[in-house]
C-alpha cells in the first residue's frame, strides 16, 4: 500500500474532525481544529490516494512539542502508518522534546511510544471515561510520555 504523508492545513479540518470522531467516543468540531492551525498547532495526515487516514496534530512551543491528539483510521491499523507520522515529527530539527498523553487501555499505542524511546513521565488518575454500555461508563487513567532528543 501506498501512502503519502502530507502537511495538513486549515483546509483539511473538516476531514480530520470527521476522522478523529471515527477513532475516538468524543467529538472535536471542525472550527477546533481550523482555529488551532491557524495559531498555534501544525499536522502531519497520511492520505492512501487522496483520502485521510491518519494524522498527528501538534502544538510546539520552542523547541517542545505536544502530540494534542493522533490517530489512524481502524481499517489501517497495524501496518506501521502510526509510527511513520509519529517519526515525521519527532525528526524534526526544532523539537528536542516531545510530550504526549495516552488512554491506559490503549496498549497498542503505549508499545509504540515506548519503542520509540518515549518514557512515562506522569498519570492523571480517572481521565478518560469510556463507554461500555448505555448505562456503564469505565475511568481510565492517562498516561503522560515524554521524549527527549540525545
């Protein structure tokens, strides 16, 4: 497969609100993400011919970084597409230190990080809140990663 990693601007929010709402229970509006690019965020998406199915949405400052939020469509999943937007910024000359945070349940996403050299930093005990069925909802705790450049 494929696949072209591209710099996402403000004209691409609408498809990264529809796909983060794909991949997460929440929902970020199309003005959240066009506002924050315009200021003071920026975003890789990798495109499989000319659709999105993947991207990472940064916030830096300096020479640190946020991963705000990341994502991969599910159908795409486990075929190394994460890991390559997630190399595309950490590369970048600028960042020497990157921050993120990540559901406790999401393991697939913690072995990334941690085989990419982020190290935990921190939790935020019952963060996250999922739905497991209309009347039950689960507390998870975040995660907080950290990477640094040598």
């Amino acid at each position: 497969m494929k696949c072209d990693v591209r710099d996402l601007g403000a004209d691409r929010a609408a498809d990264m609100a529809r796909l983060y709402g794909q991949c997460f229970d929440d929902i970020w509006e199309t003005s959240f993400f066009e506002g924050k690019l315009r200021d003071s965020c920026f975003a890789k998406g990798i495109f499989l011919k000319e659709v999105l199915i993947g991207f990472i949405f940064v916030q830096s400052i300096e020479d640190e970084a946020e991963i705000l939020t990341f994502c991969v469509h599910k159908n795409h999943r486990k075929q190394g597409l994460g890991k390559t937007l997630l190399l595309e910024i950490l590369k970048q000359s600028k960042i020497r230190r990157c921050f993120l945070e990540v559901c406790s349940d999401n393991k697939a996403a913690i072995a990334l990080y941690e085989r990419l050299g982020f190290r935990k930093k921190g939790e935020r005990k019952g963060y996250y809140q999922r739905q497991r069925q209309k009347s039950q909802k689960l507390l998870h705790d975040a995660i907080i990663y950290v990477y640094s450049k040598k």
